[in-house]
C-alpha cells in the first residue's frame, strides 16, 4: 500500500515529519513496534489555525480537523522508521481535546482522525482507541494525538481478528 499516493488520492498531503518542539524524538522503533510523540495539529509549524478550548474558543467541527491533521502528522512521523518494503498498521490511538468543563464530545471530535485512518489505511487503519478532555496542551492547541503503529510488510492486509492475508 503506497500510503502518500493514498493521501494524495484524499486530496490531502503528507506532510514532512514535524520537528520536536522539546528534548525528544518524533518516533522510537522497537521490533516491529513505532511509537509516536504527540503531535499538534501543526501545519509547517503553525498552530494558530487550531488553538484553544473546544467547544468555546474553537467549534468542535474545527477541532475535528485539528484531529485529521493531528493523524497526518503521526503517520509523516512514524514513516520516518519504516523500511524498504514496509507499510503501517494503526495499533493504538490516545487523543487529548483540550476541552470546557461542560464539554463531553471527544470521541466525536476523534473520529475525525480514526475515519481517516481507516480511509488511508484501509483495514490496517482500524485501531484501538482513547479520547480524553484535558485543561490544556502544548501551545494551546485544541487536539494532540499519539499513535503506536507496527510495521507490516506491505503485501499483508489485517482482515479481521487474528487472520492474515497475502496479496
């Protein structure tokens, strides 16, 4: 599975793998095993599109696309570490929105980045999952979103529980 060509057909790009805004790296491979720093919902550095506390400073609709932007920037990261002949598998997907008090909605604001990992990863994009409200992230960002993915030859599909096909 070409993954950018994917991407590309959504109308969407890929960006360049974030750079650390601190004292760590974008993503750590382990076996088969790709370990994602969270990423804001940054688009060549810029934050200001998706700042705030949803749903008060910021629609939850804008923060669902902080989410999709969010995911891009896990894949660009975790890309970083494939090899030859590798493409991704979505494991796990822990979100943060930065929310109101009286804000209850983060799976929804979320999905916006789980749909889009199934649209770009097909089976491999269905992925376990946590969305939490929080106070306050990074730079006042609205989402952060971390991803742990495995590293799958790229002729091998998940098509369900424990059964793996070839081609």
């Amino acid at each position: 599975m070409d993954i950018v060509k994917k991407v590309s057909e959504l109308g969407l790009t890929l960006p360049q793998c974030p750079a650390p805004l601190a004292a760590y790296v974008p993503a750590v491979r382990f076996g088969d095993t790709i370990v994602v720093s969270g990423q804001l919902p940054s688009v060549k550095g810029d934050f200001s599109a998706y700042t705030g506390t949803v749903p008060n400073e910021l629609p939850a609709e804008k923060a669902t696309e902080a989410a999709r932007i969010c995911l891009l920037n896990n894949i660009a990261a975790a890309m970083t570490q494939l090899q030859q002949g590798e493409s991704l598998k979505l494991v796990q997907m822990q979100g943060f929105v930065q929310s109101a008090a009286d804000f209850h909605e983060q799976p929804a604001v979320l999905n916006g980045a789980s749909e889009l990992a199934v649209q770009i990863l097909g089976e491999n994009g269905k992925h376990a999952r946590t969305a939490v409200g929080v106070s306050a992230l990074p730079k006042n960002a609205a989402v952060e979103i971390s991803c742990t993915f495995q590293a799958i030859p790229e002729e091998v599909q998940f098509t369900g529980r424990m059964n793996w096909i070839e081609g």
